[in-house]
C-alpha cells in the first residue's frame, strides 16, 4: 500500500509540474487560432518615458503581420484576451478588408506599463462566434465623441454619447489611420450637448490627425464660439496655435502641407497647453471660458452681432482631418504621445508574433488552465483525498478477495471431513498437504487453529469437554472474529470521510473562486459572459472534484462493507457449527446410555 501511495503521489506531482510549466493557456476551444501582440511603452519599444494606464491600443493588421486565413467574414470571430491569457479586452473594428489585407482594430488595453512589456492575445477561427466589437466599451467615459471617419457617407460617434456630427462629408480614402474627412470650407457640426459643454475653468482634451491641402492665413480646424467666449485651434500659414479668447499661444515650428501630423490641445488648472506630434509646443496660462453650444471641425463661427470684444472670425481649413477626440478631462502627456507615436504606420507600441494553432485541447483542458491558484489548492486537497481512499479501496479489495478464496478453500476441506473428527484438518497440516492458500490467508482456518490449539490444552482428545470449556473455547474464537472484524473495518472510517467532507471542501472552492470572479471583472470593469464564464467554470470544477472523490468512494465503501459484513457472518457461522461439533464429540455431560463404546 506504500509504494501504491507513492507512486501515485509521484505522478501526481508531475501532473502538477507540468501544468506549472506550460505557456499561456489557450482561452477557448472554440478558436482554433491565436496571435500574440505584443504593446512596449518601454525603451525597447516605443520609449514613452511612463506609464500609460487605460488606453485604446489601435491594432493594425496587413499582409505583412497577418495572413487573413481562417477568419470569420467581416472578423466577427476576432476576440482580444489580455496578458493573463482569460481576461476578455473590449475591442472595435473600424475596418476590415480580408480581400485588400487590411484590417483596423481598436483595443481597450487596461493598462500599459512604462517599463514592462506585456503579450496580448487575438484569437480568431471560429465561425460560429458572433460579432462582439463595441466602441463604446473600447473608449473610456471621459470621451465624450470619437469620430473614425470609417462609416462611409455618414459619420458616427463612436462613444455612448451619440454625438453624431452634421453637414455635408466627403471621405478622405488614404488617410493615417484607414479613411477620414475631407474638409473643402463646409464643415463638420458637433452638436451643442451637456456631454460637450465646457464649464467655466473647465477641462478638456481636443485632439486629432490634420493634412493640410493648401496652407493660409488664420485656418480654424476646431472652433467654438458664444458671445465674446472664443475657442479656436488652428494653423496660421502652417503654424499651430490655440486661441482662448483675446490670448493665442506663441508661434511654432509651421507644419509641412500634404504631412500628416497630431494635435491636441488640452486644458486644466488655469493652462492651456498646445501638442504636436504627442509633445508640448506651447502653452497660455488661460482657464476656458463656459462653452455649451455646438462646435465646428474645419471653420470658424461668425461672431455674435453686439459682442463687445470681437476675435475676427477665421477662415475654413483646407485638408484632410481623421481620428477627431474630444475628452471632457485633460488627458495626461504620455497618452498624447502614444496616441501620436503609435496610430501612425511607424508604430514601435506594437509588435506581433508567429500565429499558433491550438493543439486539440478538449474543454476540460480549458477549464483546468483558467483555473487560479485557490482553485488549485482545494483539489490538490481533493486529490490527496483521492488517491488515499483509492489505495484504500484498491488495498481492501484484494485482501477481502484473498480472505474469500482462502475461506472458500478451506471450506471445501471442511466439508471432507463432515462426520470425522474434528482433528483431522490436522494431520493435513502435520503431513504438508494443507494448501498454503488456506493456511497463510483463511480466517476461518485461523478460527479452526484457535479452537484445536484450546482443545490441546485441555487434553479433551482423552477427557472429553465440558460445556464450560465448550464455552470457553466459543469465547476464543468469537474473540478472533471480533479482531477480524476491527482489522477488515480498519481505515474504513477514512472512506466514509471522504465520501461526506469533499463534496464540502469542492463547495467551499467553488464558492470562494465565484467570489474572486466577480470581484476581478468588477476591478476589470469588463462583467460580461467572456469575461466571467472561464473563471466561473474552472470555480464550479471544484463542486464537480468534490463530487468526483466522493461518489466512487461511497460506492467502494459500499462494496468493501458488504464484502466484510460476508466474511464476518462466515466466520460467524463457522464458530456456530464448530462449536456444534464439539459438543457433538467431546461433551462429557452425555448420558452414558449414549457414550461411545469402548473398543475391545
């Protein structure tokens, strides 16, 4: 029974070390395909210079990073899983062209760290899986309007807020990140909603990717205007400025025409602060005035009739203008950076590795790899608890199997010798013809050892037996059955705990790994299906291991007690017609009527 436990103890442990060792799980069985991407802020990548926190990623597949084989049409089967290899990350497709190789995607990456590279994982290849890109998961709440410019003839807003832009649009094919507006003097409306009001000494974030056609003097790309309240971000022959009223931000370097490049203007704490390509160019210590009407992409609004301090009004921006956010908080720097360095073609945010195929892994396998650590420990438990009660049973089994054939044995011989004295199983034994079977195994041979080893004590073979010593003698053997009876029933008390504590110790996993499941989406903030269900199977597979332990042992102890409960009556009624026996042979209390005659 020791070097069973052993050795199942050691495959055990493999088991374990093996699991430890594989890579990172794949998320579902379902996907037959995986791609690791993988997002560096750090030196070796993009050298950020700190910590981004939450930011949509853009993922920009082509024929040179991805193959476009065995994706769903329209890649509804795509789905994104962060670094952990179960967390679900909200993603949105703004294009997808498997016949130009093309796709672009934007992925809600939790966070980025400054210093640490972390590996993404797209998982694709299943045509089954219904489309699950939703942008207004994908950018935070504080964005109050997203416009990609992707939708065609109409464009959208991409966010909860629905501020969808008005007037007449003209797409820009080509433009840095798939297709974006052309603006030609007509501009884009924004409508004037609470969620794009400015409050007075307010915050705010402005930013997009502008390519100027012709440069002039004094373009607006983005204005607001209410009575002498002015906000306007544009380009003086080239030149970035930012106007807060009657104040306009010192001259910089003039953008090239025909260049794409990023600008962002935020405002907070009494600054406005001008961006270009992710850096700081300039800033006016200036809080915004309160703005609540709509604003205008690619022209100015004519100034209120009486407005006692009049900005003159500035003329129509001529270009291409794509990726337009407005944020209802200032956006930190290192964001405006990686928005700058990494929507372009260049980007050094993102790099992407070799495919993989999953490797047939059945569900089960899935859920085992999600499972985390306290769901391990509680079937480590129940595994130990396993492969005990199975040596048990495997170890209880084959006694009572031998005990049985050794009784059934010595039966046989018993029964030869019905009518003769009961001694002569004896000479069977003195002559070396008792089969070693019976001898080494038979509890009822012992039981036969005990009675004949009284009887030579007493010299009943020449006195006879009183029914005092018959008595005794019944007391012996009934002794032995009792011993018997405690070594058959030990460990068993192991298999009845077993049968009634794991079931508890697998609801007890069960029910501390639901807990964790709800409280890590809730940090997450990502409670839907794909982001629960893994954690939720692998906490309900503690239920299912309880389970697994307990029913065979219940049927084992169900077996091996009714194998024992045989054995013990056997021996039991062995006792009762030995015992009968004797009396019959050796009683001295006979009358004499009846004794034995004497032989001449």
């Amino acid at each position: 029974m020791q070097r069973l436990l052993a050795l199942l103890l050691f495959c055990l442990s493999m088991c374990t070390l093996g699991t430890a060792r594989a890579d990172t799980p794949w998320w579902q069985a379902d996907w037959k395909y995986r791609k690791p991407i993988t997002v560096d802020a750090g030196p070796n990548g993009a050298a950020l210079g700190g910590n981004l926190g939450r930011i949509p990623v853009l993922v920009r597949l082509h024929t040179g990073n991805f193959a476009f084989d065995g994706v769903a049409d329209g890649g509804s089967d795509i789905r994104f899983i962060g670094a952990d290899g179960r967390t679900v990350l909200n993603h949105q497709v703004e294009q997808y062209d498997a016949s130009l190789g093309m796709a672009l995607i934007w992925v809600d990456v939790p966070a980025i760290s400054g210093t640490a590279p972390q590996t993404l994982w797209m998982y694709y290849g299943n045509a089954g899986a219904p489309a699950a890109g939703n942008g207004q998961r994908v950018f935070d709440p504080d964005y109050s309007a997203v416009y990609h410019f992707a939708e065609g003839n109409e464009p959208r807003d991409t966010t909860a807020y629905v501020n969808h832009p008005s007037g007449p649009f003209k797409a820009a094919d080509g433009a840095i990140i798939g297709r974006g507006a052309q603006l030609a003097g007509q501009p884009l409306h924004l409508p004037g909603s609470p969620s794009l009001a400015i409050a007075a000494n307010g915050a705010m974030t402005v930013s997009a990717w502008i390519k100027p056609t012709q440069l002039g003097p004094d373009q607006a790309v983005y204005s607001r205007r209410e009575g002498d309240n002015v906000l306007i971000i544009g380009l003086d022959n080239g030149v970035p400025y930012v106007r807060v009223n009657q104040q306009r931000s010192q001259p910089v370097p003039a953008l090239a025409a025909g260049q794409w490049a990023h600008l962002a203007v935020t405002a907070s704490d009494g600054a406005v602060v001008l961006y270009v390509g992710g850096r700081e160019a300039t800033r006016i210590e200036a809080s915004l005035p309160a703005l609540a009407g709509e604003a205008l992409l690619g022209a100015d609004v004519a100034p209120a009739a009486g407005a006692t301090a009049a900005v003159a009004m500035a003329q129509p921006f001529l270009g291409d203008i794509d990726e337009v956010r407005v944020s209802k908080v200032a956006r930190p720097a290192t964001l405006l950076l990686a928005d700058a360095s990494a929507q372009g073609a260049e980007s050094r945010l993102v790099a992407f590795g070799e495919d993989e195929q999953s490797a047939g892994v059945s569900h089960f396998g899935f859920i085992l790899k999600a499972m985390p650590v306290d769901a391990w420990v509680v079937v480590a438990m129940l595994g130990l608890m396993l492969l005990l009660s199975w040596a048990i049973m495997i170890t209880k089994s084959r006694y009572f199997g031998i005990v049985a054939k050794a009784n059934e044995a010595f039966t046989v011989q018993y029964r030869k010798v019905t009518g003769a004295p009961v001694a002569s199983l004896q000479e069977l034994e003195r002559t070396g013809t008792l089969a070693p079977q019976i001898r080494d195994s038979s509890t009822l041979w012992r039981l036969y050892r005990i009675a004949m080893e009284e009887m030579d004590g007493r010299g009943s073979h020449h006195h006879g037996l009183t029914a005092a010593a018959i008595t005794s003698i019944r007391a012996s053997m009934d002794a032995e059955v009792t011993r018997e009876t405690e070594r058959m029933s030990k460990r068993m008390n192991w298999l009845s705990t077993t049968i009634e504590g794991a079931p508890y110790i697998g609801l007890f996993g069960t029910v501390i790994g639901i807990m964790l499941v709800f409280v890590v989406a809730a940090m997450a903030g990502a409670v839907d299906i794909n982001s629960v269900a893994p954690g939720m199977a692998a906490a309900l597979l503690c239920t299912a291991a309880g389970l697994g332990v307990a029913i065979p042992a219940l049927f084992g102890y169900n077996w091996l007690a009714s194998r024992a409960e045989a054995i013990a009556a056997d021996m039991s009624v062995f006792v009762d017609e030995f015992t009968a026996r004797l009396a019959e042979e050796f009683d001295r209390s006979a009358p004499a009527a009846v004794a034995r005659p004497v032989q001449a």
